[in-house]
C-alpha cells in the first residue's frame, strides 16, 4: 500500500521541483490574457510569431476583458486583449498601483447586423435595430417585413461587444428584457440560422451561409452600407469598434515581439484572414 | 518502549484520520466564509460609479431617484418630471459628449480648461436637465443639485425584477428573474424526469431480470458521465430546434429546452437512489402479498413504492439539486433572457449560468463581481436546504422502521 | 368463480400494460444515451485520427490535434485524485472504522453530504477566491486540481465508505481478537477486502473530474499554450473547457464545429473507458472474493 501511494506521490515532487526553474529559461515567455473576441486573432498572431521565431513562446489565454485587465494589474500577465476601453475603476486602479499602462489599436472588429436567411428584409435603419433591440417593435412587418415575432438575440451582458453595440447603435439605451443573450457570437450565428424571425448582431468575420446580412443606415435611411471589410476600412460601415493590447509601460521590451508583429504587414494580412479589419 | 511507541503510533494515525474527516465540513465552512464575505460586499456598495455623480438643476424638487427611476429616464421612457413627483417639466438628459453642441471649441477652453464651468453653466440655464458625469468635472461653486443614490439593499436586491448589472449610470441588480428562472427550469426538468426515472427503477429493481438489468444498469449510469458541456451542445443543435417546431414557437431557446436537458441529467440520480430504496424492500413484505393473491403489479404499488417513498422522495429532490446547480448545459439552451417567467415556452436565465457567463467580464472587487458572488450564496443556500430536506426525509424513513 | 376470474384477468391486463409502459420507458432512457453517442460519433468520427490526439492546434484551433488539452486533463485529473484519494479514504476509514455513532458522526455526514450537492460553479467560485486570489496560486494547475479535488472529495468519501461498510465485522472481531490493535486490523485485514470497491469508486470520479467545466474556467483553464506545462504554477488547456470555447469562440464555425465534435467525442470516450474499468472490475473483484 504505502509503496504504492509513493509511486503516486513521485510525479507530484517532480512537478513541485520543475515549477521553480521555470524563471531560467532562456526562451521568451509572453502571456496574453483577456477579451474572448480578440482571442482567434491573438491565438493566430502568437502561432505565427512562433514559427517565425522558435525562441519566443507565446501563450494565450481567454477568459473576458475584464479578467486580463484583473491580470495586467496583478502582473500574471504581460499583454491584456480587450474589446472596449478601461473602465474608470480599472483605471483608477492602475493609477493607484502606480502602474502605467499601454493601450496599443490592432484591428477593428466590425459589427454586421444579421437575420435569418428566409428574411425578406435586407435592410434597416440604426433607429429601427435600436427600436427592435429596445422592445419598441416586435413584428418583422412593422419593418418591411412579413407577420412574423422578432427574436432578438444580443451577446452577454458582461460582454464588450455588448457594450459596444449598446453605446453605438442603441444611443446608449438598455437592451429590452426580453432579449436573447448568448454566451458567445458562435451561439448567435447556430440560433439566428435556425430561427425564422431572428436577428443578431456579430463580428464581420463570421461569415456563413446559414444568416443574412444586412445592410444599415445611419442618416435615417437615406443610404443604406452593406457590410464589408472595405466599407468598415474606410470607415463608410459605421458600426465598427477598436481592439487593444494593453500592457505595462515598463514591460514594453519583453512585448515588443508580439506587438510589432501584430502591427507589421504581415500581421495585419492575419487581421483579415481572421476575419477583423486591419488597420490600413 | 516499543509498545508505548506502537500506542503514539496509533494514536497519531488516529489523529491524521479524523482531521481528514474534517475536511468536508471545512470545506463547507470556507465556501460560506469566502463567498458570503465577497458576497454580502454588494450590500455595501452604491449601484453608481464611485466617481461619478448624478445631478440635477438646484430648484428641482426631486432629491431621490430608485435605480428603475434612473434607468428609465436614460432611456428616454420617463420623459417629464411629473412622472416621478416632480415639476410638469421636460426632462433633459445631458451627456459629456454632446457638450461640444452647446458651447463653442473658445467656450470650452485649451484641453477643456473650462470644461466644469461649462456642464455648470448648462445645468444652471436648464430646468429640466439630469446630468451624468465624472466627479472631477465638478466645478468649486457647483450650482447643481446631487441626486443621492442609495446602497443595494438586501430586499430590492432579492425583489428586483430587472437584472442590467452594467446598466448605466445606475447598474439594476434585481435577482428575482435569475431565481425564479432557475428555480422554473429545474421544476420542469423534475416533472421530465421523475416519471420517467420512477419507471425505469421499477423496470430495474422489480422486473428486468438480472441480466438485462447488468447491462441497463452501467448504460444509465453513463448518462452521469457525460460532460454538461456535450449536454449543452447536443441541446442547443438537437433539442432546440425541436422545440421551436414541435410547439411552433418564434424561438426555441426556452425553459423547457432547459428542463429537457436538465431532465436527461438528473435521471441517473433519481434512478440510481430509487432503485436502491426499492430494493431495500423486505422481501418478506413482498411475498406476503404475493400470497394473499396480489399480482406482481399491485405489489408494487402497493407495497414496494410506499415503502420506498422516502428513498424515491430523496432522489427527486436530489434531482432537482443536481438540476439547481448545473451551469453549462443550461447557458446553451435556455436564451439567458432575463425575464420572469410565465410558461415553459420563454426563454428564462439561470442564476449559474449567469454567474458562468458574466464573472469574466467583470471587472474584479467591482460592484457587479460582487452581486455574482451574492447570486453564488443564493445557489448554495438553496442546494444547501436541499440537503437538508433529503436528510429530513431519510431520517424519518430510518426512524419509522425501528 | 366467474367474478374473480375476470378480476384477475383485469388484473393481468393492468399489469401487462403497466410493465411495458416501464420497459418501454425505461429502453427509451438507454435510447436517449445512444442517440446523443450516434450524434456525436456521426459527426465528430470525421476528424478523429491518431494526429488529432497526438498534435498541437494549428491554423487557429481549426485544424491539428488536441494533445495539450487531452494532457491537462490528464494532468488535472491526476493532480485532483492526488489530493481527494488520500483524504477520503482516510476520512472514510475514520467516519466507517474510528468514530462512534453519534452526533459527531452525524455532523461529518451531513457536512459531506452537502459538499456533494454544492454546485460545480459555486466550486469554481470558492476556487478562484481562496485559491486564485487568497492564497495567491494564480490561474493554475495547483489550485485547478484543488478545486476539482474538492468537487471529488465526497463522492470517493462515499464510495469508500460503501466498501468499507461490505466487509463483515467478523473479520474485524477476528482480527481484533487475535490481539491486533485497531489500525492494524483496518490496514491489514479490512481495507485489502474493500479495496477493490475503493477503487472502483475512484474510476468513477476521475470520469465526474475529467468532465466538469464550471470549476476549472476560472481557475486553471486555458485557451492556447505553445506548450506543455512545465511546473504545478502553470495553466494548462483542459478538454471540456477546450470544447465549450471552440463551440462559442472562434471565427470560422464550420471549421471548428467539426473540432468540437471530435474533441466532445474523446471526452467521451475518456468517460466511458473509465465507467466500463470501474464496472469490469468490480465485476472481476466480485467474483475473486466469492471464491475465497
């Protein structure tokens, strides 16, 4: 018995004695920590980087914004990925633990408006999506459409991509009770493909067969932008919001590698293939 | 010598035995420690940013507003004073963003210098007007009225009805959908779950013979082993849809949808202690009614199921435990809208899914991290009566039989 | 005559009808277990393949295997038995073998048994307080495998328990009559009888630990590592953890859907393996003992 629980033991005390020599590797260690919106991409940069370059590792981990920004404070991370602004008390925190931080811009994340294949509509004003998301109408004809219920689905509350759509296209009101929230935009695609009177809204870069896109209007209809990754670049799709890398200003030598590789040509290409918009 | 070194032996395994025994109720005594003391943090806190304040004009005769009150004047659906005791006044809402509107670029000064004189300057020249800013924009003679806003309390806390924790400028912390959701979801999964559950330990425990029941056994069994997550997704692409045909519904994310999957995972509970409480019938009682002419179906119930009430009582509410607490198979199926539910057939929001879904978001010792520690103490309480009831009941069971 | 001829006619016919509403109710349950194995195994059995199991992720988690997340669960569950096996054979040999019925063992009881019905989020919850934060581990396996230890504590305390409970006090009279002291009978003479059931009840929570997702998101689990880890301060990626962020995340669903499917496919077939152990030997140690 006892000599059993030993050999059980043994692996654990290797363990133990491997976590302290994990300083004096001589490779680059670099942790990114936060927003699952910018995870793909970041996941997509760091794979790249490191088969560029074999002394670097990169890894990446998810969890929400404010988590990585919870991270950057406490150090156990180097880069936090977020998809909306420091918040005043994070920031109020930072400023306290006399820490500065670095927000680095890397991509938008463009923000398509989509429904149901069968839809007849194909366009909307951002009035109308801020009237359906606001539970001021609940029919697809009061809209163009055919006798049909609107089942809005909206992302997490806690989500920046939640906040975003609710600052920019709902003039910051709150969403109506009874909108669907998904726990992440895949959800949103599988459940607005598979229901007749859906709408959502979700990153540019899930495009699939199984939704619609539609076209928006910001100047009360009087011209009506498709989404796409040219018309978000040159800013003409108006509902497109920024994602960070942030990190200590002190830190910034160990991060050059990623950043810079983020914001190089190269890295900006993975921007697209992954399904955000680039910068330039 | 050696004998008095075998005693302090024995006597030191005994030792390190019973401290391991502890270490369940230590456990439990932890988790009440660490999530009540995060938890009851929120009672602590305004709904506000701690910097941020609420202001009105000086001769508004208003001086308190309930965060719903708040929340509807920022969505423009309260639109006059008078509908929350004030002045027949339009209200209006002022944001720093659009202070560009009112006041030139030489108004506002170099680096908006002369920021604060301007919000101070609007809120002064309108009646109507209820401002939203950053505290350190307040100017030196502020000429505006602060609109106190009171700390979360525990009964609006547990009585709201509308959950917005990242609503502003008033967060709306209203738990009551998120309890009634959760605890409408697992009511429904045991309504799925119990008949089916009671037939199968009949089938298992007094007809299959031992064969069969050797092979169904360990299969229903594997329903327990498989990840929620599996559960999750086999209900979102599978039972959903279903749903939505079946009853031809706009939207198959529902309750129901929940209490399916829910219902599938707590069978193994309830079959597995029912079974067990069945075959815990004497079988004297049994056969004694079998000869005084009972066929094998009255027997049982007649005789097996009342005697086995108790145990089968204690499976269902076992069931109904396991179906409280379950997180991820629930985010996936029933829509998370966090409404109050009054049919099967409306999306609903669990307390854990809730929690699952939001904690990473939030920001850490903020106000909303610290209502999701509160929703955890809600769900642990509600598990922990739980408990108690199955300990009830098995106690009177082991009571009358002696 | 006649009468109670048609009484227990009627009777038959209840009965019938009854017992195959039962039978039929109970093989629709092992239907409902098949349907969801032939959904995951019709779509998931495209991209099983000896390199899904034996690389890393590629292209953006939509293509490669999934090794790293198979081996921290591994390492997880590994790290979480370390901790529940131990302490709950030992609490079980005190609850079964040490302690007198009374209200101290009641207490312990009840106090397990409500441990067993907290919810696997409230786990995660508690984890990421005292271990994450309070003690300072950070995300990682130290405090993933302490969490999940937990979650597993009551259930090997049970199973334990149950075996202990099997064994005939005539072995411990024996045992202690023959002048052996009390650990000695429990070490020597009671726990080799109950051992094979102790075990079967630790096959069965590494199946419940290797599952759970809510305890480990916000203590250990993590989205993309280059590589293994390295030390107990590490993360790790975790397969049910790993299934639920490619089936949420991720720009390309179609692609990673399939990944999804395969990777809920090992999940289960890591749980099924470890159910069928658990009841294969039970079944083998059931019959060695009958011989004896």
């Amino acid at each position: 018995m006892k000599k059993q629980l030993l050999v059980l033991m043994l692996p654990a005390f290797a363990m133990l004695s491997c976590g302290g020599s994990k300083e004096k590797t001589e490779k680059q260690a670099i942790t990114i920590k936060g927003s699952d919106t910018v995870l793909p991409l970041a996941q997509m940069e760091a794979e790249k980087l490191m088969k560029q370059d074999s002394s670097i590792t990169v890894s990446v981990i998810g969890g929400g914004t404010g988590v990585g920004i919870t991270a950057l404070l406490e150090g156990s991370t180097d880069i936090a990925m977020a998809s909306r602004d420091l918040k005043t008390e994070e920031a109020l925190k930072f400023s306290e633990a006399k820490k500065e931080i670095e927000k680095v811009l890397i991509a938008y994340d463009a923000l398509s408006v989509i429904v149901h294949p069968g839809n007849k509509v194909s366009q909307l004003t951002r009035e109308q999506i801020e009237k359906i998301y606001t539970g001021e109408i609940k029919n697809w004809k009061e809209v163009g459409g055919e006798d049909l219920k609107i089942v809005a689905y909206s992302r997490e509350s806690s989500s920046g991509t939640y906040e975003y759509f609710k600052e920019e296209v709902l003039d910051d009101k709150n969403y109506a009770t009874d909108v669907l929230s998904m726990p992440a935009t895949g959800a949103i695609v599988q459940s607005v493909g598979q229901t007749k009177g859906a709408i959502g809204y979700v990153g540019l870069a899930y495009q699939t067969k199984s939704v619609k896109q539609l076209a928006v209007s910001y100047d009360e209809g009087k011209t009506f932008i498709a989404p796409s990754v040219a018309a978000a670049k040159d800013k003409t799709y108006p509902i497109s919001r920024p994602l960070f890398f942030m990190y200590e200003k002190v830190n910034s030598e160990k991060v050059k590698s990623i950043i810079d590789y983020t914001l190089s040509e190269e890295g900006q290409k993975i921007v697209l293939e992954v399904g955000y918009v680039p910068l330039k | 010598m050696k004998t008095n070194y075998k005693k302090f032996q024995e006597k030191f395994i005994e030792g390190l035995l019973m401290l391991s025994g502890t270490v369940t109720s230590l456990t439990v005594l932890l988790i009440v420690v660490f999530l009540f003391s995060e938890g009851l943090g929120v009672f602590n806190k305004k709904p506000i940013d701690d910097d941020f304040n609420l202001t009105i004009h000086a001769e508004n005769r208003i001086s308190k507003l309930s965060p719903s009150q708040v929340k509807n004047i920022f969505d423009q659906k309260i639109k006059n004073w008078k509908e929350v005791g004030g002045k027949d006044e339009k209200i209006i809402l002022f944001k720093i963003d659009d202070i560009s509107d009112f006041y030139t670029d030489d108004q506002l000064g170099k680096d908006f210098k002369n920021l604060s004189w301007c919000i101070n300057d609007y809120i002064v020249k309108h009646r109507g007007v209820i401002a939203f800013f950053s505290k350190k924009y307040i100017s030196k003679n502020f000429k505006g009225k602060i609109l106190d806003v009171d700390k979360i309390k525990v009964s609006e806390f547990l009585s709201g009805d509308e959950w917005f924790p990242t609503a502003r400028p008033v967060a709306q912390m209203g738990v009551k959908p998120l309890i009634l959701g959760t605890l409408w979801v697992s009511l429904g999964a045991i309504l799925i779950a119990l008949p089916l559950g009671l037939a199968a330990a009949i089938y298992l425990s007094e007809i299959a013979n031992s064969r069969i029941r050797n092979i169904l056994k360990p299969l229903i069994e594997l329903l327990a082993g498989i990840p929620s997550v599996v559960y999750g997704f086999f209900g979102l692409v599978i039972i959903v849809p279903l749903i939505q045909q079946l009853f031809n519904l706009p939207v198959g994310e529902t309750a129901l949808a929940g209490s399916v999957v829910l219902g599938i995972m707590a069978l193994p509970t309830i079959i597995t202690i029912s079974e067990d409480a069945m075959r815990n019938t004497p079988r004297a009682m049994k056969e004694a009614s079998l000869a005084l002419g009972a066929s094998k179906w009255q027997t049982i119930y007649k005789v097996v199921i009342p005697h086995s009430a108790s145990g089968i009582t204690a499976g269902a509410i076992l069931g109904i435990g396991r179906a409280i607490g379950e997180t991820m198979a629930v985010l996936m199926v029933t829509g998370n809208a966090a409404i109050i539910p009054t049919t099967l057939l409306e999306p609903v929001r669990t307390i854990p899914a809730t929690i699952a879904a939001e904690l990473g978001e939030a920001p850490n010792g903020g106000v909303h991290y610290q209502a999701l520690f509160a929703l955890g103490c809600i769900l642990f309480i509600i598990t922990l009566v739980i408990n108690l009831l199955v300990e009830f009941v098995t106690k009177r069971k082991t009571l009358s039989k002696h | 005559m006649d009468k109670d001829l048609k009484i227990s006619r009627k009777k038959k016919i209840n009965q019938a009808i009854a017992f195959s509403l039962f039978t039929f109710l109970s093989y629709f349950i092992v239907a409902i277990l098949f349907v969801i194995l032939a959904f995951l195994i019709y779509k998931g059995i495209g991209v099983l393949s000896w390199g899904f199991i034996s690389e890393m992720p590629t292209d953006g988690m939509t293509s490669g295997g999934i090794y790293p997340a198979i081996i921290g669960t591994l390492i997880l569950v590994f790290g979480s038995m370390l901790f529940a096996f131990p302490v709950g054979v030992m609490a079980a040999i005190y609850m079964n073998e040490y302690v007198k019925d009374g209200w101290i063992k009641r207490f312990i009881k009840l106090m397990t048994n409500n441990l067993a019905g907290v919810p696997s989020i409230v786990f995660g919850l508690f984890g990421m307080a005292l271990f994450v934060n309070k003690l300072e581990f950070g995300d990682s396996i130290l405090a993933g495998s302490l969490t999940l230890g937990l979650l597993a504590l009551p259930v090997v305390i049970r199973t334990t328990e149950e075996a202990l409970k099997a064994v005939d006090d005539t072995f411990r009279q024996a045992s202690l009559g023959l002048g052996a002291s009390k650990w000695q009978t429990t070490s020597k003479v009671v726990l080799p009888i109950a051992f094979p059931n102790i075990i079967t009840g630790l096959i069965l929570s590494i199946g419940r630990v290797s599952g759970e997702t809510a305890p480990i998101l916000f203590t250990v689990a993590a989205y993309f590592l280059p590589k293994l880890p390295s030390g107990i301060f590490d993360q790790v990626m975790a397969l049910p953890y790993h299934l639920y962020v490619i089936s949420t995340s991720g720009t390309n669903i179609e692609k990673s859907r399939e990944m999804a499917y395969g990777t809920a496919l090992i999940l289960i077939i890591i749980v099924l393996i470890s159910n069928l152990a658990a009841s294969r030997l039970r079944k083998y140690f059931g019959k060695k003992v009958k011989m004896n």
